[in-house]
C-alpha cells in the first residue's frame, strides 16, 4: 500500500504505507513539511496530523497538513545568507 506526498510543484510523489494501513482503511496521521528553498517533501511521523470536528453530517475521508518553510537542512545556509 502507498500513500500520496505533496509536492512543491504540484507532482505526484509516493510512500509505502505503514503496518497499520490495510485496503480500503487507509493511516497517514502525519504532517508532511515542503521546503521553500530545496523542493523536498518530508513526512514528519513524530507530529500528528490535528482531529478536525466537522459539522453534523459531514463524514471526513482524509486529512492533509501540509507546513511549509526552511527545511534543516536548508536552514543553515539561510542564516548565513542573512549575516
């Protein structure tokens, strides 16, 4: 099983699925981060996608946290680049 990633540019990027994700009943409670200056699309397992309370009648069948900004990664160089 894999699961979609956003994307910067709007591609279409995949991961596998963890143990837990079955056909049909899909788990990807984690919010992926795209950074602004290399382009990556990272999952971040350690932080958990939020529980969003719909109205009466509404049935969610995904939720995307998307966060953008400085990767790690990346972040070091900008700092540099700001001194």
């Amino acid at each position: 099983m894999i699961h979609t990633i956003p994307t910067s540019d709007n591609s279409i990027k995949y991961a596998l699925c963890k143990d837990d994700c079955g056909e049909g009943h899909h788990h990807d409670h984690h919010v992926h981060f795209v950074c602004n200056v290399c382009n990556n699309t990272f999952c971040l397992d350690s932080v958990v996608t939020p529980t969003v309370d719909l109205p009466e009648g509404y049935q969610s069948a995904e939720l995307e946290v998307v966060a953008k900004g400085v990767c790690k990664n990346c972040a070091p160089g900008i700092k540099k680049a700001l001194m």
